[in-house]
C-alpha cells in the first residue's frame, strides 16, 4: 500500500514533508513539552533535533515503511501538525501530533477520519488501529470522533518518557471492515 503525497480535506492539506518544514514543525509543536508530553519522542532541544525529524519522515516515504504527512491549514497555508500511517500486512496503524494552539477545533479528527476512510476503502487494509495513553483524554476523544471504537487496555504498552521511563498503559482503539 502506497497511499497519495497529497490529501485535502475541507480544512487542510495533508503533503509530504520538505526540507524546510523543520523550523516550522520546531515553532508550532517540536518543542513545547504540552504537546509531547503522550509521545514516545521528547521535545526537540533546537532546530535540528526537528530537521532530523524531518529527515526521518522523507527517508521513511523513500523507503514505503511509513507514510507521514504534514498537516497544514488551507486558509492560513500554516503547519499546524503531523499524521502518519504505518502500514503492517493487512492493517494500517495511525499516529498524530498537532500543535497546542489549534487543539480542540477539530482539526485532527478532521484529517484523522479523512485518512482512515481513505485506508478502510483499500482492498488490502482491512483495520485501521491507534492507541493513546489512558491519561490522554484528548486523544482519545480524536479516535472517537474519528470512527473507531475502544478494543481495550494494551497492559505496559509503550513508554512515554516525557510521563515515566515504564511502560504505561495505552487505549487500542480500531476500525475495520
């Protein structure tokens, strides 16, 4: 499964990263210890921790392994996040992260459900998963919105350092076909 460089939804664009989005990405969401405080990456410390970043994700479309877009606001042409799928045989799993100022507007749920209607309507992909920390009611709440349902609790499923060093319990959330 090779899914498109570009998406657009009502609000947003969803394209490959460049180059240049590093500074942006550091300014809107890279550094602030609010938005990354449920990621498995701490904050990034100066502009290339984010051009590192940035690095990884185009060498990760080169390669097919996972599919990271960058979102950005139509109106304003602004970064204002990422979304990435990461497909494995038959399912596909997303991750997110959306800068602390835009939270609450809908926006990732928006780009969310877009790239899981689009993934589900593959003749390969047949679920579409995600998990978040059980503290991260926000996140949880995108999953909802967004269409898929809670499987249950992954019992020490990742570690979250900017939380703890042990792993932490996570929701799964899903949606099949």
């Amino acid at each position: 499964m090779r899914p498109p460089e570009v998406f657009e939804t009502e609000r947003l664009v969803l394209r490959m990263p460049a180059a240049n989005d590093a500074k942006a990405i550091f300014d809107s969401f890279g550094q602030d210890r609010q938005v990354t405080r449920f990621l498995t990456w701490r904050p990034h410390e100066n502009v290339q921790r984010a051009e590192q970043f940035v690095e990884g994700c185009i060498e990760a479309w080169k390669s097919d392994t996972r599919f990271p877009w960058i979102l950005v606001l139509k109106d304003k042409d602004k970064l204002v996040g990422v979304l990435e799928l990461r497909p494995e045989d038959f399912r596909v799993e997303i991750g997110y992260v959306l800068a602390r100022v835009y939270w609450g507007r809908g926006i990732m749920t928006e780009a969310v459900h877009y790239v899981l209607n689009w993934a589900l309507n593959q003749p390969e992909i047949y679920r579409v998963w995600a998990y978040c920390d059980v503290e991260n009611v926000a996140s949880a709440r995108v999953l909802e919105k967004a269409g898929m349902r809670r499987e249950g609790v992954l019992r020490r499923y990742v570690i979250h350092p900017n939380v703890s060093d042990e792993p932490r319990d996570c929701y799964c959330y899903a949606a099949v076909k």
